[in-house]
C-alpha cells in the first residue's frame, strides 16, 4: 500500500477515456513495450462453485491476486499497464449485493500495491448474467466506465462489455450507446491507423474456432461473425479475454483471439497465472505464467514463443 503512496483505490476512467495515457504523446509509436493481460480474480469462485461450499469465503483468491501484485512489481523494466479482463469479483450484484461490496473490498485492498496503472473490464459476474441499468451503474461506481478506449505508445487499445452482447433485454439503451461508440471507435482505427490495435473484453467469441457451436463460453454465432468481420476490416488484430478459466484462443482470419485462464479458479489443467504480453514492432507476443513462475526481467529485443 505505501509503495503505491495510494491510500485508497482510484477510479481511473472518465467520459469513456482512460486517465493514465490521455496524453496525445501515447498516440505515437516509441518502440517495443509490454504489458500484462489477467483474467478472473472471482474472488469467491473457488470455494462456491469448486469446492461446492456452503458459506463460502475467497481467502484463496486473495492470496492469489497477491501473488500476482506481488510478481508484477517485480518484473524490469516496468510493465505498462495490468489489465484484468472481467470477473473481478464472483458474487452476483442483483442476489448477493452485500457479499459482493465485501469482496470488492478485499480485491482492491490487494490492487493497491499494484505499482503500475491498472485497466478493469466488466466480466458477467460483475453485472450479473442479465445486466440491469442499477447493476450496470454500480459497477461503474465501483470500477469506472464499463466501455472506453485509450492509446498507449501508439497502440490503440478499446475496452468493450461483452455483457451486452450476451443479454441486453434489460439494458437496451446502454447496449446501443456501445454499439453507437465502438461503431465511432472503428472508424478512427480506420483512419488514425494505430501500430497495432488490441479489444480486451471478457467473454471470447470463441474458444478455440470462429466455426463453433454456440455453448456458455462463447458468444452466440450470429453476433460473433457480424464483430468478428467488423473488428477484422476496421484492423483489429488481437483480442484478449478470460471467463473460461483455462487457456485457449484461435484465429479469425490473421486476427489471433487469446483466451486466458484465471487468476483465481481454474476449470482445468492450467494453473493460476496471468500473460505478459510484448508489442513489438510487427506483431504482438505472449506467454502464460503459473503465479510465483513469471520472469522478473523483460527483454524486449527477444521474442518469444505464444502459449
Ligand atoms: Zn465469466
């Protein structure tokens, strides 16, 4: 906590913007850099649905988002930002709104000694599985807008709720002013021509095929073909997601799609961990590390093999 002179958690979007890189400097490209892509801290997830227990706690995925503050301050030279792509917390604000506000407290208890800014995206747990404009509103209270963009050294980076695009019956309006927005934010990516541009947002569209079937994981395949192409010819390349608890990804054309497994819970062989992703000049890297496993130096002249 005193290492980030941060006493308390600071929310750090506004008007769809996203406050550490407004700067129009970061519009430009100034060389390889890197940052880090996690997924599902859930804290709570691994004793309700795992373990199956009762009264669940989540003491375990506190000592995991430690952890992984823990091996993220350590790494040289510094990374850009963290980005953890939804389901922050595993209670549900409609049904458990008070186990919830506890969670969240102890989740950015643990983020405050993160010494590098920190990128949340809404995960279904965050809004629940059907948003609602009050659930919507309150993870905005919490954590900051749910849809923004931002550049960061000439990369340009959207950050999108896929949560509308699973069920917005209840959130119609919000779900077409992210329509309205990313609709706009393509066009710039068409015309301002970033180094590289990068979504992050919870759910994937696929897990490993642009070609499967529909199943919890993914998004339903009519929606996914109609963003796929559009995200595809405006010039997205890569998009980073999390909710599967395991790793996993494919391709959509030359446009790779990473699936990454969870801080907290995992659902199969992998092990708790998060991906240090490297931009360099042509292309965009990564690799998963096992928490406690991750390398303390970066070298950015090097790359390395995507896993
Ligand atoms: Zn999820």
């Amino acid at each position: 906590m005193e290492k980030s002179g941060r006493k308390e958690f600071v929310i750090t979007t506004n008007d769809r913007h996203y406050l550490p890189f407004h700067n129009p400097q970061q519009r430009t490209w100034d060389g390889p850099f890197y940052f880090i892509q996690a997924a599902d801290t859930q804290l709570g997830f691994q004793e309700r649905c795992v373990e199956g227990r009762k009264d669940p706690g989540w003491t375990k995925e506190v000592e995991w988002t430690r952890q992984m503050v823990k091996d993220i301050n350590k790494i040289k030279p510094r990374p850009k930002f963290l980005v953890i792509c939804g389901d922050l917390l595993d209670a549900y604000p409609e049904t458990l709104a008070t186990t919830r506000l506890l969670q969240e407290e102890d989740l950015k208890k643990e983020l405050l000694s993160l010494e590098i800014p920190l990128v949340c995206v809404c995960g279904n747990h965050d809004v629940g599985d059907i948003p609602t404009p009050s659930t919507v509103a309150s993870y905005r209270a919490s954590f900051g807008d749910d849809f923004f963009s931002f550049w960061c050294g000439g990369v340009f980076f959207l950050v999108v709720n896929s949560q509308y695009y699973q069920d917005s019956t209840k959130v119609e309006i919000l779900a077409a002013e992210q329509e309205a927005w990313l609709e706009h934010q393509l066009e710039q990516v068409v015309h301002q021509k970033p180094k590289h541009c990068v979504v992050f947002q919870h759910i994937p569209y696929f897990i490993s095929s642009p070609e499967e079937d529909d199943e919890y994981f993914n998004l339903p395949k009519q929606l996914r073909d109609n963003l796929l192409s559009r995200l595809y010819k405006a010039g997205v390349r890569y998009i980073f997601c999390g909710h599967y608890h395991r790793n996993a990804g494919g391709q959509y054309l030359d446009m790779e799609e990473v699936v990454t497994s969870a801080v907290g819970a995992q659902l199969g062989p992998d092990t708790n961990g998060f991906r240090i992703v490297k931009v360099l000049h042509d292309k965009v890297e990564h690799t998963y590390y096992a928490l406690g496993n991750a390398p303390t130096h970066i070298d950015l002249t090097q790359g390395t093999e995507n896993n």
